[in-house]
C-alpha cells in the first residue's frame, strides 16, 4: 500500500480485507495489460522517477540454476504468520512460500488447482474439493481431507477473529466426504468462495500441527504447511529465514530417481531452486534502497516510489513493473464528521490534484484514475460491460476548484477541521496526504495531518481504536482475485473495510445479486452498476493506479512481477541468473 512499502492492505472480502496495494492499469489500454509482455504506461515521470514511461512486464527472465540462498527486503516484520491473519503485504510476502491453499492464484493472475487436485461445483450451493494425494506437511505428516477441514474452520472460528471470516459467510458446512475429499455446502450461491480457496483463506495446514503450537502458532516454531519453504530462523526485529523443503509434493522421491513419475503422481512442480530465503526487515525506505543497491539485499517488491530512478540507472540489477490489481485511495474513517456529507467528499475529489500525486507519489509509474478498481479486475467483462463501468472515471476526471468550493459552502463545513494520518511508511502516503491537505485548503477546508509511525500504520486496518481521532488515511488496495466484486464488496453494510460505516441498501442489494451469479458477463454487468454508485457515493475517494514493483539484482532473476507473489509461491521460482550462475551469496 505504499510507495516504501505500502499500508497494509486486507482482502476484500475478509479483511483479508484484502490488502491493498495498487496496480497498474495505465490509460485505456490498461485492460491488455496482463498479457501483454510489456505495454507502454502514463507517459511522464518526474523527480528521481522512472522517467518519460514506464513498461509492464508479464515476467522475469527463467532461473538457469540453483542458488544457495538469496535476501529480500521487506518493509516490516509481521506480527504473525498465522495464516487466519495474514492481510498485510509482509505476511503474505512470506506465507505464500511457505502455505499452500485448495486453490492457486498463477503469475498471470488466473485460477488453477492447488492442494485439490480438482474443484467442481456440481450444484450452486456446493462445492467439492479433491485433493492431491501424498502431499507432505513440514511436520512430517501427510495431508488428509481432515486436516483441509480443520484449516478451513479456523477461518470460521469467531474466537479466531480471522481476517478472512467475511469470506465464509455464505458457508454452511465444510465436511470430509472421503479420505481426500472435502465437500462445501453454501447457504445462497457464491461465485467469489471459489475464487478466494486461492488466497490465505484456503490454506491447509497439519491439524496435529497446528493444536501442538497452541498460542505460539504463528509467532514461533513451524506452520506444518505444505509450501516449497519451511519456517526457519527468526530474529525478531532483524530477520526471518526460510529453508527449502526438500519433501515438496514428492521432490526427495524424484530426486531419488524416478523425477517425472513421482513429480506427476504427486501433482507437483519441482521443488525451490534456492536453499535459503533470508528475508530483512528494513522500516526505512532509504536504507532498503540503499540495501538493494549495495547488495546487502539481493530484492524485493514495493520498492520506494522515490528510488525507481535511482534503481533503474544503477546498473545493479533491473528494475521491473508488472500488474498490481492496486489502487491508491482516500480511506475514509469517519462519517460522523464533515465527510459525512457525501458533498463534501466530492468537493475534495474534484480538488485533488491526482496527476500531480502521481507523478510525485508514485515515481511517474501509475494513472490517475476516479475509477476505485483496475481495468485489469474487469479481464472477464465484454467490452461494453467494461465501457459503462469506466464511463467519465478514467481517465481521472479534471480538477474543479470553483465547483468542489461551492459544494463545500452548499454543506456548511467551510473551516471545519478534518483529520487525516500520515506516515513516513513512503511517498505514497505521505505525499497523497499532502496532496489532500493541499486540496482541502483550497477549497476552504481545514486538513490536519496525524502522523503515525511506520510500524503502527498497520493497525489502521485492524483496530477501530487505532482510527479513533482520525477521519481518513491514504491506502493501497490490492485485490486478491481477478474480479472487481473483491473490492466493491467492501462497502457492503457491516463489511470489514467499511470503515466509516457507510450503507445503502440498494448497494448491498445489487452485493448480493453479483456474488451469487456463477455466470461472468451477468456478475460483471451488476458489478458495472456497484462501480458508478461507489463513485458517486465515495466511501473511498480513488486516486490513482499502481502497478506492482520489483527489484532483482544481477544475482537472481525468475520472480513474477504481478501481485500473484500475494499467493503464489514466488520465491521458488527464483534461481541463479545467466551470468551468476553456480555462485554463492
């Protein structure tokens, strides 16, 4: 969610609220983007940015080898790594290698199985997940449809206060229906449940394993997962260590002999090429680029916004963007107070100076947009569908002083003060909370800005008492699926997200009708509608598209450059490059 790193961001539908961090859908021609191999972005950088355009790439270049061990930076360390609770970037960033769920979210941003084997849906209420057979737990154990039961029921659990309960909402049942089969019963059709078995909220994990940690799951010893890494050492407030796991879906047995039979038998890719990931926890967004350009880091993603420039011309390693499904955003907080008035929310809108912000925020790599979802989200919608969902809101529309002052005096709240946070998490932030300040004072509006320490930004997303006092912060979305109903669900009466409480019943009406259509061009169609009364309500004021960043020095090269990394375990696929192949850190 943020230029250094970006606020945390939660699923949509849980808090998973889905995290938030942006994406880049430049310009029109943004709805390509995913597979295009680069496609050219806004034009015009400025300041230490990427300069007159910026290029999505679909990848990075194929590992040529095994590496020993390679370093990431990572903008915080997470409170946890229990998968129930993993809604920010820094515990997805490490869960996704080390957690598998029933599902998998790919590099290109498409849905594939993952743990099951096979996913039907063989009625609108139901749905039946076949999983792999022989997977191994880090525990030693093998996987069972029990222990996919008691995984997912933790997501259920009240007591767990999971971040991605919202996403099991419509479930009425989860039962094994045999060995290795667990059959979901819904309340009302679903058509996101699916969708999201691809994120944390479908992660399996060892029953045994789970219910001997006790409290400490999450915070000390092992996940018994199943991913391609297990949990190594920690130091808490420096670093965390992740070691191959050399069972991976049968890799010791195909390494033993028979590679393809026994990779095949167990639904497998091969194992992780590097034997050790050390990720560093660096708050400061001068001394994680200074890590990356030094090589005291080998990479990592949400790079400062103000070192694109720098990284890019270093000769160190490559800079590269690729699809984020983010957007930057106003969060509003409170509707108690003058943004309660839809007009007042409109009139800072129309002030906001978003092509400005972008450039300066965001290193010249996004679009300013009015839209609060990525063209990318809509890849399942026909061109019409996607036409009326954009109509007027991208690009952004132009600024309008005179009108956003004459609706501030229509709702009588001019020098009325309004509260918005700020911290020096990174540019994005900071500097969009500026850009705010700046917007409310010229339209007569007083803009104090609440700073908060980079380590506490997190809690905005979590905790009410930590939003007390405050009537908006900037926030990065990203979504954890390819669907626009993952971010439109958040306005939703009584929704995760909905932090101010916003509610209309004909939004939450239209909710409903959306996620229970399993047919696309109808779903999207609704969620066209659920779009242009976000925009005309604002419960979140939009600002601009993000694409995400990636930095890989000459060392290493095969990560995925989209927001996949959320879920997919990215650091497997990272390796020797050509020209460092067989070296050592």
């Amino acid at each position: 969610m943020s230029t250094a790193p970006p606020p945390p961001r939660l699923p949509a539908r849980g808090p998973a609220a889905r995290r938030v961090r942006t994406a880049l859908a430049a310009l029109a021609s943004a709805a390509v983007l995913a597979v295009a191999t680069a496609c050219a972005g806004p034009p015009r950088g400025g300041g230490d940015g990427v300069g007159a355009s910026f290029a999505l790439s679909a990848g990075t270049p194929k590992a040529r080898g095994e590496i020993d061990s390679f370093s990431w930076a990572l903008y915080a360390e997470p409170p946890t790594l229990d998968y129930t609770v993993a809604f920010d970037y820094p515990q997805n960033t490490i869960l996704s290698n080390v957690c598998e769920s029933l599902m998998r979210w790919t590099p290109g941003l498409t849905l594939e199985p993952g743990l099951a084997r096979r996913a039907t849906n063989p009625d609108p209420l139901t749905w039946v997940y076949d999983l792999r057979d022989g997977v191994r737990f880090h525990d030693g154990r093998t996987m069972t449809a029990a222990d996919a039961v008691f995984s997912l029921e933790r997501q259920r659990d009240p007591g767990n206060a999971a971040a991605w309960a919202q996403n099991f909402q419509n479930v009425a049942s989860i039962r094994a229906t045999g060995p290795l089969q667990v059959t979901v019963t819904l309340t009302k059709p679903d058509s996101q449940f699916n969708q999201y078995m691809a994120t944390a909220a479908g992660v399996v994990a060892s029953a045994a394993g789970i219910k001997a940690a006790g409290e400490d799951y999450g915070t000390s010893g092992g996940l018994a997962c199943t991913g391609p890494f297990t949990l190594g050492e920690w130091k808490k407030g420096q670093s965390l260590e992740l070691d191959r796991f050399d069972d991976y879906r049968g890799t010791a047995k195909a390494k033993a002999g028979a590679k393809a039979q026994a990779v095949a038998q167990a639904g497998a890719q091969a194992g992780a090429k590097a034997k050790k990931v050390v990720f560093r926890f660096l708050t400061d967004p001068s001394a994680r680029t200074n890590a990356l350009l030094s090589g005291e880091v080998d990479g990592g993603y949400l790079i400062p916004t103000e070192s694109y420039g720098r990284l890019k011309n270093s000769g160190v390693g490559t800079l590269y963007f690729g699809e984020g499904l983010s957007t930057v955003n106003l969060g509003i907080t409170n509707m108690k107070g003058p943004l309660g008035d839809v007009r007042v929310r409109r009139a800072l809108s129309l002030a906001l100076d978003r092509t400005g912000f972008v450039t300066a925020g965001l290193g010249g790599a996004g679009a300013a947009t009015g839209s609060l979802t990525t063209r990318a989200a809509w890849a399942g919608a026909s061109p019409e569908v996607r036409k009326t969902a954009f109509a007027g809101l991208t690009p952004a529309p132009d600024r309008d002083l005179a009108k956003a002052r004459e609706l501030v005096k229509e709702a009588g709240v001019g020098g009325r003060t309004i509260t918005v946070a700020t911290s020096a998490i990174g540019q994005d932030v900071s500097l969009l909370a500026t850009a705010v300040q700046a917007a409310g004072t010229q339209i007569g509006l007083r803009i104090d800005l609440k700073s908060v320490a980079p380590n506490a930004f997190t809690a905005l997303f979590t905790d009410p008492e930590a939003r007390e006092g405050i009537d908006a912060f900037p926030l990065t979305y990203y979504d954890s699926i390819t669907d626009p109903l993952d971010f439109l669900t958040n306005f939703r009466t009584g929704a995760y997200l909905n932090f101010a409480g916003f509610s209309d019943k004909r939004y939450d009406a239209l909710v409903e009708q959306a996620t229970a259509s399993y047919d696309t061009e109808q779903r999207l169609r609704i969620a066209s509608e659920l779009q242009r009364m976000a925009a005309d309500q604002l419960p979140w004021i939009p600002v601009a598209e993000w694409p995400t960043a990636l930095f890989l020095n000459k060392r290493i090269t095969g990560a995925p450059t989209t927001i996949a990394y959320m879920y997919y375990p990215w650091a497997a696929d990272i390796g020797a490059a050509p020209a460092a192949e067989g070296s050592t850190p």
